[in-house]
DNA sequence: TTGCAATTAATGTAATTACATTTAATTTTG
DNA sequence: CAAAATTAAATGTAATTACATTAATTGCAA
C-alpha cells in the first residue's frame, strides 16, 4: 500500500510530484494519528506542541515569539493558544520584566503532569515503528532536511 | 539546517520522534509552499488539491465520496469545497443518475485551463528539487509509505 | 531628547474545519 | 413487500485558522 493506492492515483508526473504529495499527505496523516492519540487528554495537537515547547525550557519561562518560533505550524496564533492552555490552568503567563512588550510564559506542574501521561501513550505509539531500521529513519530526516533546504538557499 | 535548527530543539527522545516531528513540519511547510504557490490563481490548495482529482477522471464523472477517497487530507468537507468550485464556475455538478443520493462532479475547461495555468509555476517550482537524485527521492517515497503501513497492518 | 520605525502581543473578522446531525435514497433483512 | 439499516451528501455549529489591524513598548537616528 504505497501513495498512490492510498490516494487512487495511478500516475504521477515526476518521482517529485510524487514526494510532495506524499509529503504532505504522510504529514497530515501523522497529525490525524497524534490528534487522535491526544483525544483523551482534551488537547489539540497545537497545544500539545505549545506545552513540549514550554517543557523544553526546563523552568526558564519563553515568550509568545519564541513560542512561534520553536512551532511545527509558524501559521498557528501561539498567543489563543496560550490562553486556551491558561484556561486549562496548565500554564502561567505574565508580563516580561525585561521588556514590556512581551509576555512570559511558563508550564505548571499540571502541565508537566499532563504531558508526563501523554508521554506514556506517545512512547507506546511510536513503539510501533520499532520494526523501521535506524539507518532508514536517518535517511528520512536527511532528505526532508534537504528538501526543505532547496528552498532556504535559493 | 535541519530540523533542530528549524524548531531551534536541540535534543529529541529518539530517531522516531524526531522524524514524526520532521514529517508533521515539513508537511505543513510543504502545503504551506503550496498556498503561497496558489494565491495568484484565488484557489486553497485545498480546492487545487479536487481539482486535480477531478482532471485525473479524464471526462468521468466522479461522486463526492470518490473525491474524498483520493483527497489528500481526508477531513475536508469535499461537499463544500466543490460548492466553492461550483462558485467559480470551474466545475459541473449534476445528480448521479445510476445513485441518486450521489452527485456527479465534473471539471469545466475553464477548470482546466486554470489548471494548465498552474502547472507551469508549479512544474517551475518543483525545478529546484531537481538537485536531489531520483534515488533519494524514491527512497523518500518507499520510507514514506513504509511508515504509514505500519499502522495499517497492526 | 524627540519622533519615527520596528517589535511584540492581542484582537477583530471572515473563512474554514471538525464534528454531529439531517435528509434523501438505496440496500438488506425478515 | 415493508421496515430497518446503511449509504451519500448537505447542513448546522462551535471552534479554529488566516490574515489584517491595533495597541503598547522599545530602539534608533536626527
């Protein structure tokens, strides 16, 4: 069952073409599985993102465009995010000292609590990849480096 | 630069999650590209995205439901994206008369001739691929589809 | 120092999405 | 055949997203 079974596609243009649909449909389809997977603990996967971002900065607080910053979706309006997450009492957020403008944001121990059971499921989930050799994982994260990379120095 | 730089997330767990990561955010970078690509032409990649299916029937008929097996994400409202095509005059859409509950949709010439429009920025755009080897991009592929199998057959 | 440009977040909004429900038609089952 | 179950599409809706704008603060240059 490769892309074009999965997407009724007899024929594509170019190996290209190919790979940007396949890029982008393997990439919405990996989003649909942690959406799911994170059901349960009533966030959505921007959230959850904006929490391992928060946990990433092992107590020292980030403001809102560092957030973005550090986002898998720089599209994402990390500001509503935060609030969603305030609401949840996950997080705290106040005014930086340093510079006005900006906004501190921290993670709560709920916060870590929370992504701590997340990360029993996650570990579990991604268990079942377990059967994909090292060597071919390494090669995937180097060829989407380099696609992406086409487009930085171009 | 790759995917640490791009998330400035100097550490993951694992091989495995840092490429869930990579595949999440090159696919969201990869539709963003996409968007930017359309914008002239007034069309969501969304909207690209059943348009192009619709081109493949070559002058069949295909129901909603048939757009939406081949989408590549699954969750669009296939209904309401073919309403907006329908706004634009770039498709047909007609009761099915072997199902009546079914709606046939078809591509209009002006969808295809917007089509032809588009394919020359986007076979331009794909260009700057061309200094990744046909290897690599099939290895692209083959991992790509390896992944999302494993969850298939589990 | 003052005024202007740049930066940071927040907010307004229209459009889109996710998800459930509804409507209509078809298929299955008793 | 009639009733129930299933299927296809459309629709209602609340939430989210994209995009532009605003408000507040800071940095810089004259």
């Amino acid at each position: 069952m490769g892309i074009s079974e999965d997407l009724k596609q007899t024929k594509f243009n170019s190996l290209t073409s190919k790979a940007v649909v396949n890029i982008i449909f393997t990439g919405n389809w990996m989003m649909q599985q942690t959406h799911e997977l994170l059901k349960p603990y009533g966030l959505t996967p921007q959230q959850y993102n904006v929490l391992r971002i928060l946990r990433g900065q092992q107590n020292n607080p980030i403001t809102v465009l560092g957030i973005t910053e550090r986002m898998m979706d720089k599209m994402s309006n990390a500001s509503r995010l935060v609030d969603k997450l305030l609401e949840k009492k996950l997080v705290l957020r106040r005014e930086c000292p340093q510079d006005r403008r900006a906004v501190d944001v921290m993670i709560l121990p709920a916060g870590l609590v929370l992504l701590e059971e997340i990360d029993q499921v996650q570990l579990a989930w991604e268990k079942k990849f377990a059967g994909i050799s090292t060597d071919k994982m390494d090669q995937l994260n180097e060829i989407l480096d380099e696609i992406r990379n086409v487009f930085t120095n171009n």
